[in-house]
C-alpha cells in the first residue's frame, strides 16, 4: 500500500486517474474475491485442525492401547496360574472376602470359598485380633436367598488372638456370598461380602 502511495505521488494525472478508475472496479470485485479467498483459508485452517486432532486421536489411542497390552502381558501368568490352580483342584472358581471389624470389634479376617466340580467345596476362614480370654466364635455363609450354612466346629483361637476355622462340602456353595464371624452371645465380630478372586 505505502509502495503503491509513493508511485502515485510521482504518477501523472491521467495515470492516476486511469489506476483510480481501474482500483474503482478492483474494490468493486474486492469482496467477492476475498471472501473467496477468506472461504478457501477457512477451509484450509479447518482441515489442518481436523487432521491435527485426528493425529493427536491417533497417538493417544495408540498410547491406551500399549498401555492396556502391557497390563494383559503383565496379567497373563497369573491367569495362567489361576486357571493351572483350578484345573488341578477340579475346581470352578476361587472367591475371597475381606472380613471387616463389626460393632466396635477389633478383629479382621479373610475367607476363602472353593467351588468344586467334583463335590469337594471348601471354606477356609481365617481371623486376627480375637480377644485375649475368649477362645472360640462361630462362622455362618449365608445366601442372598437367605440360606446359611453354619460351619459345624466352632473357630478356635490362640493366646495370640489368631484362629481359623473350615468346612469341606459336597454342597453347593456358589450361592452363599457372605460370611459373618460372631461370638459365642451371637454378637457380629467380623463380616465380608464375597467376591470373585
């Protein structure tokens, strides 16, 4: 533009008015043909946006995806070994509860419920923290139906507070999803909900 002045400056008049009336049209063709070039950029900007977010789409994909084969990579022995378990046991599944402190108790405990395909269910609870003096509590599976299964010894413990206590079945213990540890009034010392292992 200041090129354009400097060059007008020294031009003659009938060239400038020659350039006036030829700059007339120019800015008379001036917004369509910038509004076309303004679309053109628009679209160019869009379709580098588009591509770069696809790009960015891409690489984070990308990196979910390593991320989760590393997490099956790292998974795949102890499948392998939970399943070798199972198959050795006869066994369709292992499921745990962590056994949580019940009114005020200050006990804790875990319990492990074998499924078995060939009639040998088995539950092993285990609990810490028993006070000192008592010396047996009860433990009950009980089912969403409401069913329970009282183990038929009583958990026994020692001078240091750790008992366990167990039951070897040929029932069907793929129902029962709770495990209530009490003491010998009745009272609920630990508790857990059983989930798959």
């Amino acid at each position: 533009v200041l090129a354009r002045e400097w060059e007008e400056a020294g031009a003659s008049p009938a060239r400038r008015s020659r350039r006036a009336e030829a700059g007339a049209e120019g800015a008379a063709l001036t917004p369509i043909a910038s509004r076309r070039r303004a679309a053109v950029w628009l679209a160019a900007a869009a379709a580098l946006a588009l591509l770069a977010g696809s790009l960015a789409w891409g690489a984070a994909g990308r990196s979910e995806l390593a991320a989760a084969e590393r997490t099956l990579a790292a998974a795949r022995p102890d499948a392998a070994a939970y399943r070798a378990l199972l198959g050795t046991l006869d066994g369709r599944d292992v499921r745990v509860a962590a056994l949580l402190p019940q009114g005020g108790a200050l006990m804790s405990g875990t319990a492990v419920l074998y499924d078995s395909r060939s009639g040998e269910s088995w539950v092993l609870v285990l609990c810490r923290g028993y006070p000192s003096g008592s010396t047996e509590a009860f433990v009950t599976l009980r089912s969403a139906s409401g069913r329970a299964i009282r183990l038929p010894a009583p958990m026994r413990f020692d001078a240091a507070g750790n008992g366990s206590a167990w039951l070897v079945t040929s029932a069907d213990l793929t129902g029962f999803d709770r495990v209530t540890v009490t003491a010998p009034g009745g009272r609920a010392l630990v508790a857990g909900t059983v989930r798959a292992a």
